[in-house]
C-alpha cells in the first residue's frame, strides 16, 4: 500500500522517511493522477482542517477515492465538535488528574506533535488524545476549576504557528511516528491490505492463545496483510486498517459490537459481522432464530415471569437454564430438583425479562464444528470437564480439572448428519466464522448453540489442519478485501 504524506510546502518538511511519498495538498488535489492511484495510506498533514478549506478537502478527496486518510473526515468533524470535549473528559478525566496533579498554575495549553509534547511527562496524555483525533498538531486548553482540572478547547495547530524553537522536535516526532509504527515497516512494500485483529490481554479465557494469534499474524504476512493485534483503545484507529478481526469474547452490550458496527459502517471487512454478534451472543434470540429456521435444537422454551411456572410440566428435571448473554459454560446451571430451579429461575429473571429453559441431554462430549464461508474448516469433540456435567466447570478448586479434554476429529470423520446439521445451522445467520455446539444423544443430533467468534486455539482447533485453519481464515478476509476494491 502506497503512503502519501500531504503538507502544505514540501521544502519545509526537511525529512525522508522511507516507502513515503511527501506532496502538497495542491498537488494531491489538482492533479488528477492521484484519483487513479489504488491501495493508497494517506497522512494529511495540511496546515488547517477548518471546513472547506484544502486540508478538509485533501482528506474528503482521499475518502471519495478509495484511500484511506489520516485523519479523516469524522476525526476532522469531530475536533471541530463542542459536544466531543465532553466525551474527552469523561474518557481521560482520571489521566488529566494525574498529569497536572504538581502544577501551581490555574491554565495549562499543551501543544502535541504527532502524540508527542516537549515534556516527557505528558506523552502519555498526548498520545491518547493523538489517539482519538489522528491529527498530527493539536493544542489543548485546561484550566483548574477550583476542584480538578478541565479541558477547555482542543484544535488543530496551522504550521505556520509552530514555534521556530519546537520544529527540530515535530520532524524528530515524525520520523520515530513513521518509523516505529507500521505504516514504515520496511516490509510493507509487500503488504496489500492492513489487517487488525481485537484481543483483550487480560482476558480469562479468550478464542485465541498467543501462540495462535502469532499464526494469524503469520499466514497474514504470507497472504500480503500486515497484521496489527488493537485493543478496545484504538478505537479511534479502526479506520488505518482495510478488515477488523475480533479475537475476544463478543456481547451485544459491549465495546466488540461497536468496534465491529463501526467497522461496518465505514465498509471495512469485519469477522464477526455485527449481526452475527447480535444472534449468536443473546441465547434468547438464538433459540428464536433457529427455531424459525427449523434446525434441530434440545426442546427450548423461554422462560418469563408469566411462565415460569408452567416450565417444570414441559420439560423434565433436571432442566437447564441459560442467561441470555451466557458463553464458555458461564451463566449456564442445572435445576435438578423444584425447589432449585425456582431459586435459580428467580435469579435469572432478576437480571433479564427472559431467559432459556432447555431439556437436558447427557453426552459425554460435545461436537464443535467450525464454519467459514459455508465450509467445515475444523472439528473437535469437547469432553465434559472431570465430575462436571460441562465443558468448563468454573466452580473447580483444582485448576487442572476446569477444563474438559477434547479430541480433533479429521473433517471427513464427521457423522454426515453432524455435518448436515452445522451448515444447516450457519446459513441463515450469515457470513462470519462460527462455531457450532452438537450434541448426539438418544439418537438425536441437536444444535445446543451457534457461536460467533468461536476458539481458534493453537494445539486444539488446529490439530489436526494445523497452520491450513489459519490460512483458510486469513484468504477469507482477504478475498472479501479484494471483492470491496472497485475495479
């Protein structure tokens, strides 16, 4: 992808910066080989961005030809925002706190060159600011208001009020920017497409180990993407890449739906898709949908504070119950006896209006069958955790004993009804990468849940396929990169 750095006056920016092109905003604007030029990064750096005039236009051209500016049209609108200082200070009100908690003065204007201040002791604050314009000169305003400090304005700095003093900083700012990001990352010449991938460090279990999304990162850089693993602090980041994989747990109620809308909105690729997240991550919706669709499921019924007494005459005990927004056996418990399940039910309907009550169906394990683009990419049988009726018993005191074994079963070892039903089950929902819970029992192969963004797991998913599940999953998202691009 080619990188273009727009200025008002290329002979005063004294820096080259390898696999980056420096023209003016004249240049960009008027010469109308630029509008023909695909695949193309474009960091405005104009003076101004004030509306209408050529740096608004270089990044609104940009945007109109395919190319992906820095900052953008929204990030533009957004600075020029009353309503996004208060959004600002809700965010950073804490780091301000921290940042000017030994200065004496009442006011503070902080100038900040490509995430960068001056001072060191204000990066950090610079840098998350930077994060959320993408403007290259900013200056923020704060005062004290007698309680703590305040953010008054934050606005663009034109070049031309940059202090003579601070320049050797900006251009040593913007070569480490440049550098040690991966827009400049020597390799990139043979990058297509920027991938990002959103994980949660901190996650307790996520669908993906280390080593795994390492193999992401791999197959990526074989297919021609440069791959970026975010977190859910570079929001303000999502549109520096051309697709979005989410690698953390998913909820409706969550910063993973909106990364993943957003990303929709702005045409990028994003696996999963919002309304995947949407039907596979509420229990409640997913009975109904599949219940529609007339795929096999244990005998469900949704539970409400009308019917919550009428369930024990439907379903025999013990009976399961879900929360709506239950995953990874969390939320999920068995009523073995009446007394238990209206304690449990009464718990559940405390939180949500309705919940899923399903028959219970013993196995020893359950199927998990991978699906991307209509296709089976992998297959595992997940064993029932030591002594417990589930994959994960969270409620184990030895930590070995939390998990259940699993066994990777070659694709063309799939009972062809398991098979019939996992695809039968994807379809309607749409066009994500799903895992899909079977369960045979009594002779019945029934669908216990569909998963969006299901466990790639190094060791486990990919036994048997190995580096091929990667790869299938990364040529997915690169042939939907491709099918975006106009010809």
């Amino acid at each position: 992808m080619r990188k273009i750095l727009v200025v008002e006056n290329p002979a005063q920016w004294p820096i080259n910066i390898e696999h980056c092109e420096i023209i003016s905003a004249k240049e960009y604007l008027t010469n109308p080989e630029w509008s023909q030029v695909k695949n193309a990064r474009v960091f405005n750096l104009s003076t101004e961005y004030r509306y209408q005039s050529k740096g608004y236009y270089v990044s609104l051209m940009a945007e109109a030809r395919g190319h992906r500016p820095i900052p953008n049209i929204k990030n533009i609108q957004d600075l020029n925002t009353s309503g996004m200082i208060k959004i600002v200070s809700e965010n950073l009100d804490e780091l301000f706190q921290k940042s000017f908690k030994n200065l004496k003065s009442e006011d503070f204007i902080l100038s900040i060159y490509f995430g960068k201040n001056l001072a060191k002791q204000y990066d950090k604050l610079s840098w998350e600011l930077h994060r959320l314009f993408r403007s290259p000169f900013m200056r923020a305003k704060f005062t004290h208001n007698g309680k703590k400090w305040v953010i008054q304005s934050l606005k663009t700095i034109p070049f031309k009020e940059i202090p003579e003093s601070h320049k050797d900083f900006v251009w040593e700012a913007a070569n480490q920017y440049f550098k040690k990001s991966r827009f400049a990352n020597q390799k990139e010449n043979a990058f297509q497409f920027d991938l990002a991938i959103l994980v949660n460090p901190d996650e307790k279990a996520p669908p993906s180990n280390k080593k795994a999304l390492h193999k992401f990162i791999e197959a990526g850089e074989k297919q021609g993407l440069c791959v970026e693993l975010i977190d859910k602090n570079d929001y303000a980041r999502l549109l520096e890449f051309d697709a979005l994989f989410i690698r953390e747990t998913t909820a409706v109620n969550h910063y993973t739906y909106r990364f993943a809308r957003r990303a929709q909105q702005e045409g990028m690729v994003v696996i999963d898709d919002p309304e995947s997240i949407l039907k596979c991550a509420n229990k409640v919706y997913l009975a109904e949908f599949l219940k529609l669709h007339k795929i096999p499921t244990p005998k469900t019924i949704v539970v409400h504070h009308e019917n919550k007494q009428d369930v024990l005459h439907q379903l025999n005990l013990p009976v399961v119950l879900k929360s709506p927004d239950s995953s990874f056996s969390q939320g999920v418990s068995k009523a073995k006896t009446e007394e238990e399940y209206r304690e449990k039910i009464a718990k559940l309907l405390a939180h949500s209006d309705l919940v899923i009550a399903q028959e219970y169906l013993p196995s020893d394990f359950d199927w998990r069958i991978g699906v991307l683009d209509n296709e089976i990419i992998f297959a595992c049988k997940y064993y029932m955790a030591k002594g417990h009726w589930q994959i994960y018993n969270w409620d184990s005191k030895n930590k070995q004993d939390v998990e259940g074994e699993f066994d990777s079963v070659p694709i063309d070892q799939i009972p062809a009804e398991v098979k019939k039903v996992a695809l039968k089950s994807t379809q309607p929902i749409g066009n994500g990468l799903y895992g899909v819970d079977i369960k045979e029992s009594n002779g019945k192969v029934v669908v216990i849940e569909v998963n969006d963004n299901p466990n790639v797991d190094h060791g486990v998913e990919d036994h048997l396929e190995g580096n091929v599940v990667y790869s299938k999953i990364i040529a997915s998202i690169k042939r939907r990169i491709q099918a975006q691009i106009k010809p």
